[in-house]
C-alpha cells in the first residue's frame, strides 16, 4: 500500500511538473554580420502571413510598429555607424518604424526594454532616423526577414522584407578610419605581411597607389628568399593600376610560374586572364 501511495505520488510531481513544448508563432532570430571591421547583431520576432494582408492591415500605416514581434527588435554595434546622415554612437538600440505605402521611416530607439512599442513614445530618444522607399517584390516573403546585405567595406544595406515588400536602409561604418590609424600604427614596425595587407587595402579602396606600390615592394624584398606568389599577384596589379603595364606584365608571370608549381589553379587563372588583358 505505501509503496503504491509513493509512486501516485511521483505520478503526481511529475504531471505538475511537465510542460508541452510548441513552436512559437513568432520565432527568435538573431543575426550576426561583420560589415568592415564593425561586429553587428541584430535580434527579433519573426511573424509569419498565414494569409493575412500585411501592410496597412495587420501592420497599420502612419503609426509606430515594433518591427517584427513580441519583444523590441534590437540592433548592436561595435563601432560609431552613420545611418540616415546622422552618426550613432556605438552600443544597442531598439529598431521602430512608422510605414505608409510608399516610404517606411526607420528609428532607432535608445530605449530597448519595451515589450513592443513603448507606453509613451518619447521623441528625445530616437537617436537616428532614416526614411527609406517601399519597393515591391515579384514574390511574397512568408516570414518577416531583417538582413544586412550589399556588403562592402566602407558598409552595407540593412534590409526588411514581407509580403511583397522590400525596404532598404543603407548605413556606413569607420572601416577606412579605423584601418588607416592601423596602418600607421604598425608600419615603423611593420612585417612584410603588414606591408602586403597595407598595401592591398590601399589598392582596393582606390587609396594613394604610390603608398601603395611602396609597401608591396618592402614586402616582396622581404620575402625575395620564399617568393610568395599571392604576394606577386598583388604587385602585379598595383603596377598595372599604376600603368606600367610591361611591368606588371613580368611579374604576373612570374607570380604564375610559382602558383603552378604550388598547384593553385585559382591564382594561374588569374594571372592569366591580367596578362592577356595587359597585354592588348
């Protein structure tokens, strides 16, 4: 008897305790984009249509929405960003726009710990504002979607869609400041890595080509005992922007002759390609 009496009372403790898991309607998503050298994370609600009309409807026009649901969406970076012509300091905020049909205005908020929109919307804490076009997909987009996209290195998109709708807010970030400082805090000191780095990112970003040309040199005497042909490639692209075509020309084969001993297809394409490009 008392060993029935026990286990009735297990039986019990463990229905009280038990708990049905279900999905929920609107599930957590957190995203995280490196866009430069500014870390990003944006976390939110995803809701779904389920046959719904959206905008105008179930997301009224000309008042505030959360953006997305539950909890505020919250937006983070690690650097000072400029978004909407108004720089914003590095940290966490809440993202709120107000749409119509043809224009969503996008706020970040330096609140973040409402439960949707706050009780008392207070304008002294929108930090940043930035007004957007609507665009109009050829496809619905079932699940609400934030995302960073167009990356490059001076920024990137920060993009929302649902149903037939597409907004896109573009943002900058101090990546050429930041790489710049960077550059010459290590160049009295520098590697031939430094110096190869330095010197790339000069000639991606369309930066002073003769700083540029002078560091891929320091780095290619500094690895003249192990020639690297990445190292050579690079070289070979700076003279050519530099127009010394002949040059560039030499050095593209000689960073080929290395890439194919290496077994590197990639780059023995490449230089390839530049050489009979150079070479018309």
């Amino acid at each position: 008897m008392k060993k029935l009496l026990l286990a009735c009372f297990l039986a019990a403790g463990i229905s009280v305790q038990a708990q049905i898991e279900t999905p929920q309607p609107s599930p957590s998503a957190k995203l995280e984009q490196t866009v430069g050298l500014t870390k990003m994370t944006v976390e939110y609600s995803r809701p779904a249509m389920r046959g719904r009309k959206i905008f105008g409807e179930l997301v009224p026009f000309g008042k505030v929405w959360r953006t997305g649901a539950n909890a505020n969406t919250k937006i983070s970076f690690s650097d000072d960003i400029t978004i909407g012509g108004t720089s914003v300091k590095a940290g966490e905020y809440a993202i709120f726009v107000k749409p119509s049909a043809q224009t969503w205005e996008v706020m970040l908020y330096n609140e973040t710990t409402n439960w949707g929109t706050p009780g008392e919307w207070d304008d002294t804490k929108v930090v940043a504002t930035a007004v957007a076009p609507v665009n109009t997909m050829p496809y619905k987009t079932e699940s609400f979607t934030i995302a960073i996209g167009n990356l490059s290195n001076g920024g990137a998109d920060l993009t929302f869609s649902w149903d037939k709708t597409y907004v896109v807010v573009p943002f900058t970030v101090p990546t050429d400041k930041k790489t710049t400082a960077s550059i010459e805090k290590v160049m009295a000191g520098a590697s031939a890595g430094d110096y190869f780095s330095a010197a790339r990112y000069f000639l991606e970003e369309g930066k002073d080509i003769s700083k540029a040309k002078m560091w891929i040199d320091k780095a290619i005497e500094m690895t003249k005992e192990q020639p690297r042909f990445w190292y050579l490639r690079q070289q070979s692209l700076i003279y050519a922007k530099m127009g010394q075509k002949a040059d560039a020309i030499k050095i593209a084969k000689e960073s080929m002759a290395l890439a194919e001993k290496a077994g590197n297809a990639d780059y023995v394409k490449m230089n390839k390609d530049s050489i009979k490009k150079w070479s018309k």
